[in-house]
C-alpha cells in the first residue's frame, strides 16, 4: 500500500512541477506567442500524459521520447515547441538528473569528431595535391612530363588509360596534376574526343542514380558526363572522378566553355 502511495505521490509532484514550469514558460512568453502557445488545459491532456511516462522509461529511451514529443511540437506548432522545451526537459531531469548535459555533450562531441575527421582529410588531400603539383612541375621543368596528344591550347585533358588528369595553361603549359582519378567502367565509359566545359553546379546531385552526390560537378557533355567530386578509387558511370581537392581546384581554375581533350 505504501508503494503505491509513493508512486502515486512521485506522479502528483512530477505533474505539478510540470504545470508550474509550464506557467512560468507562458508568463514570460512574447504576447505575440499567446495565441498560438497551447493553454495549459489542453496541455494536460496532450502533453502532461507524455511526460509522467519519463519514469518508466530508460534514461536513452526517454531521451528519444523527448525528441519525438519535441519534433512533433515542432510539427504543429514551432512557437509553442519552443516554449515547452524547458517544461519537457524540466520533467526529464526530475526522474534522470542530468541527462540533457550529458546528452547535449555527446552531440557535441560527436559534431566536433566529425568536423576534426573532416578537415584531417582535407588537409591530407591537400597535402597530396601540393605534392603531385611539385612533381609536375619538376617534371615540366624537366621537359619529362607526358601530354600525349594532348593539344597546347586543351585546358583540361585526360588519359583514360594512364588514370591521369591535369590543367594547361591554354599554351601547353602544365599548371596542375590531380592526384587521384577514375573514369567510367566497363559498358559506361568515359567518352573520349574533343569537348568543351558546358555547365557547372557546385553542389550536383545525381537524380539518375538515387540523388547520389556530386559536389563541383562540371558537365564537358549533354549526356550527364561530369568532372566532380567522389572516390577514385571507384570506376564511374562515365564521369571523371576527382578528390575532393582536386574537384575544387578544376572549379577554381577551369571556366565556363575551356576545351576538353579526353583520350
């Protein structure tokens, strides 16, 4: 009896406290809010039910509910998501004491891993470019870099074969060598011939191939054949693939209608 007397009193104290930090949110809210903020009535019925089930749940799972209960505020009424908030993050820690610290933690720390990975690999392909880039002048310099037929006045030129791609100067000059490339496999290759850059979209995506990604697309063909972003270390469907940068160096360097010499 004593058991069910707690619960029961555990439930009226998390019920009140929810109601008082609910008045306290709409006291202080914009009068421009008030109208479409939801009145502590209906509140009760769509909100307070949610809220007293925190304690029969997990600390994850009730960080998961809050979300949803969030999202769906959200969904319907963004003014009034945003001043239930702390009413609903309120509820939570009565039952989980600091579980929004810990999770807004994690979120960060997960933001910041992903953003530090992110510029490692930046800075380890720019790394490599600067270093192909060196090479190629060395070799320039040398008179020992191959072109192939590749004529003098082509600003961007690729041979399939020898998985290779650079930048002219329009003279025949090698101005950069990217350091990684694909072309396309078997049945999808990448066409060779004479072609000139015909459209560029920064941020491309595929809709013929599940809205794939193609950062710093530039189209060379009317037929969806691109310079762009993606791994080399994959065969295409008939695109010139580049690292990450290398596609920004070709967007920087190559203009609108420079010819293509693909071979």
């Amino acid at each position: 009896m004593s058991k069910i007397r707690s619960r029961a009193g555990a439930r009226s104290l998390r019920r009140a406290t929810a109601i008082g930090l609910l008045t306290a949110t709409l006291s202080v809210a914009p009068a421009a809010h008030a109208q479409t903020v939801p009145s502590i009535d209906s509140l009760s019925s769509n909100v307070q039910s949610q809220l007293d089930e925190f304690a029969g749940q997990t600390r994850e799972n009730a960080w998961a509910s809050r979300n949803q209960m969030l999202e769906a505020l959200q969904n319907v009424n963004p003014q009034a998501a945003d001043a239930l908030r702390p009413v609903i993050d309120g509820a939570i820690e009565l039952v989980f004491p600091g579980l929004i610290e810990q999770k807004n933690a994690e979120i960060r720390a997960a933001r910041e891993a992903e953003e530090r990975a992110h510029a490692e690999q930046i800075a380890r392909e720019k790394a490599a470019a600067e270093e192909a880039a060196r090479k190629a002048e060395a070799e320039r310099q040398a008179q020992r870099f191959d072109v192939g037929p590749c004529p003098a006045d082509a600003r961007v030129c690729v041979d399939r074969d020898g998985r290779r791609t650079w930048l002219q100067d329009g003279n025949g000059n090698v101005t950069y060598v990217a350091q990684g490339m694909s072309t396309g496999k078997p049945g999808e290759e990448t066409p060779a011939g004479t072609y000139y850059i015909n459209r560029k979209v920064k941020d491309e995506i595929s809709w013929e191939f599940g809205n794939a990604p193609m950062p710093y697309a530039m189209y060379f063909t009317n037929n969806g054949h691109a310079f762009h972003e993606g791994s080399p270390a994959y065969q295409s469907n008939g695109c010139v693939r580049l690292t990450h940068q290398d596609a920004v160096r070709y967007w920087n360097d190559v203009p609108m209608g420079s010819k293509v010499f693909i071979y």
